[in-house]
C-alpha cells in the first residue's frame, strides 16, 4: 500500500507538471485572442464604417441634400478617418507586437526551462539519491562489510525511503545474527565431533589400564604402592577427561519432563556443594522448565562447581531461581517470561577481556582442566530454548544466568 501511494505521489506531480505549464499557456492565449486582438485589429472600427456607411447611403437615396443626410455622411467620413488611424496603430502594434510576442516566448521557455530543470533536478535526487545509498548498503550486506550499516541522511527523499532504510537495517541484522549462527554451529558441530573422537580414543585403553592397577594392588609391594597411587589418581582424571568429552560431543537427548528449576537448585546445591561451603538459596519462586532432567542437573552442577573453585572451597556463593520478563533486546521470544537461575560468587572474578570467551570450548583457566564445563552448560541451555550470559568483576565475583523458556503446567499438558 505505502508502495502504491508513492507511485500515485510520483505520478501526480509529473503531470502536474507537464499539465499546469500547458493550462496557463491556453488560457493565457485565449484571454489574449478573446480581448485584445478585436481591439487592435480594428474589427470593431470597421464594423461601425460599414454602419455609417449603409446609413448615408440611404438617406441620401431617401432624400439627397437633406440635413440628416449631410449628418450621415459627415459622420461616415468621421467613421473613415477614425478606420484609418485603427489601421495605422494595428501596423505599428503588429510590427512592435511580433518582435515582443517572440521575445515573451523567448522568456517564457527560458522560465518554463529553469523551472523544469529545478523540478527534474529536485526528483532526480528524490530517487537517484537513496536508490545509490540503498544500492550500496545491497552491496555492504552481499559482501558482509560494515555491518551494522552507515548511518544516512533520513530527510532524504519519500518516506518510503525511511522505511525502506529500517527494513534493510533490520534485514542486514537478521542476515548477520543468522550468519553468525551458521558459523558457530558449524563450530561447535566441528567441537562436538573431535569430542567424541577423544572420548572414544580415551575410554578404549583407559578400561584395560583401570583393570591392571587394581590387580596390581593385590600383589604389588609396598614400595610399588606410591607408583599405583600416580597410576590411579591419572588414570581417574582421565577418566574424568573422557566422561567430559562424552558429555560435549553429544547434545541432551531423551524423553522431557516438566521440572521445576527450584526443586533442581536445591537439589544440585544439597548433592554437589561440599557442606563447608556458604551457600544460600532463594528458590521460593516455582519456575518450571520442560527438559531433560539429567542434563540440566549436569549444567547447574559445573557452575555450581566453577563457584566453589573461585571462592577457593569457602563461598559464600548465593543461589536464585525466579521468572523474569525478557529485556526489550533479549534474543527470547517477545512477551514470553522467563525462567532464570543465577549462581553468584564472591570469588576471583574473570578478566574483561576473558568474560565473552568463557562459554567457548577448550578455554579454561584452571590447571589441568579440559575447558568443556561451561562449554557444555552453554550448549545444554541453548538445546533447551534458552540462553545463557555472565557479568564478572575482578576480585568481587562472578555472576552467571541461564535463561530458560516458562511452561505452565497447561501448555506442558498440550504439548504432550
């Protein structure tokens, strides 16, 4: 519809255009036919001749010599001289008359030129002007190049051009958060399958080695002991290694159910904070979550557990669970509440500069770590509809969110 009221605009206006100039032209020459040209043309003079004329002519058949016949013809003599001086003023206005008339037409078109040209000036920038910033952001989106895209002048032409400029900005940043997608799934599919490869190639020898250093310690002697402690204390962090290499390389799977995030909380802080750690809990909310129950109780216990090595195995490390409406620019559905955990911890912190790759595979801080917990608390939120995000100050702490879709218990019944 907007598209159809800027052509119906551009059409009037061009003929307007070509109407108007063409309209004052004809009237103007009518008015000029009608009213002027009578009068110098000595139409109206010759008319009264022939009058004067006829009326003489007749008198003086009537009654020759008469006054009234010397009246008449006195008067067509009158009639006559009047005639002559009209046709001597029409010559002059007439040799006057072409030479002006040319030079008013010769103004006339240079006006109606200069006029034109600042109409088709005006509407050539109207659209040659947007239409190139538009053909250039075109090209800025096909190549993915300054994105987001320059700011423009928005005065500049129709206002369909502005809301052209909005829908092409929001294009742009619908195409560039979908291209951003591809790429990381692309990532994290490379991620998941070299994960699994070392998983399997951990698992195979590990089997046989735990075997053997359990058969040694029923016949090995004393001084062979320190030497299996090495053995089976590496071989557990290897085994710890490859179970965390499984869990990546395998997104959540399995039948859902309707779990209320509260009930998990209080659950993974009761089974994996160890009792000498400050934690408290505030879980009064009841935030229900449709997933798979193991998989969410895995996530929650590596940050639970990223906590209690960032306060040093003291705390405090504060816990909340609680329904929250999404931020205007959150990526969630509009309108749509969400269920949030948030783990809290007074510990270390994170660098500025680490805090956005913390979610990333591989990357950990910790001696010996494999850099997979957050990574797979990331990807089991993101399999859930969720999302998740940190904020971390040095030396005060680190706080981390996982976001997930609300259910109500209706829409879980209609799902099933």
């Amino acid at each position: 519809m907007k598209h159809s009221r800027f052509r119906t605009r551009l059409f009037v206006i061009l003929a307007l255009f070509a109407f108007v100039p063409a309209l004052i032209l004809t009237l103007a020459w009518s008015g000029f036919a009608t009213s002027i040209l009578p009068e110098i043309s000595g139409t109206g003079a010759w008319q009264r001749v022939a009058e004067s004329g006829e009326r003489a002519i007749r008198l003086a058949r009537e009654r020759p010599g008469s006054p009234e016949a010397d009246a008449a013809l006195a008067e067509h003599q009158a009639q006559l001289g009047e005639s002559r001086l009209q046709a001597l003023r029409f010559g002059f206005v007439v040799n006057r008359g072409v030479r002006n008339a040319v030079i008013a037409s010769l103004i006339a078109v240079v006006l109606l030129t200069i006029i034109a040209s600042r109409v088709a000036g005006h509407l050539s920038r109207l659209l040659s002007r947007p239409l190139d910033e538009l053909v250039t952001w075109t090209g800025f989106i096909a190549r993915a190049e300054r994105l987001p895209l320059p700011a423009a002048d928005e005065r500049r032409g129709a206002p369909e051009f502005s809301t052209l400029r909005d829908s092409m900005r929001q294009m742009a940043t619908d195409l560039e958060a979908g291209r951003r997608a591809t790429i990381e799934a692309e990532r994290l599919s490379a991620f998941r399958e070299s994960a699994r490869q070392v998983a399997h190639e951990l698992k195979n020898p590990l089997t046989p080695i735990r075997f053997a250093i359990a058969s040694l310690r029923r016949s090995a002697a004393p001084e062979q002991q320190d030497a299996l402690e090495v053995l089976d204390t590496e071989s557990t962090r290897l085994e710890a290694m490859a179970k965390s290499f499984a869990q990546f390389g395998r997104l959540p799977e399995g039948p859902t159910a309707r779990i209320d995030l509260a009930d998990l909380a209080r659950e993974a802080v009761r089974t994996i904070i160890p009792a000498q750690v400050v934690v408290t809990v505030d879980a009064a909310h009841e935030a229900l979550v449709v997933g798979q129950h193991d998989a969410l109780h895995r996530a929650l216990s590596n940050v639970l557990l990223n906590a209690v090595d960032a306060t040093g195995g003291r705390g405090p490390i504060h816990v909340r669970v609680a329904v929250e409406s999404p931020r205007p620019s959150a990526s969630g559905p509009s309108g749509t509440q969400e269920a949030v955990v948030v783990v809290k911890d007074e510990g270390v912190g994170i660098a500025p500069e680490a805090i956005e790759r913390i979610w990333e595979p591989y990357v950990t801080a910790k001696t010996g770590g494999t850099g997979l917990g957050l990574a797979i608390v990331k990807q089991t939120v993101v399999a859930h509809g969720g999302r998740v995000d940190a904020t971390s100050t040095p030396g005060q702490g680190t706080e981390i969110r996982l976001r997930f879709p609300l259910v109500s218990e209706r829409q879980h019944g209609d799902a099933h």
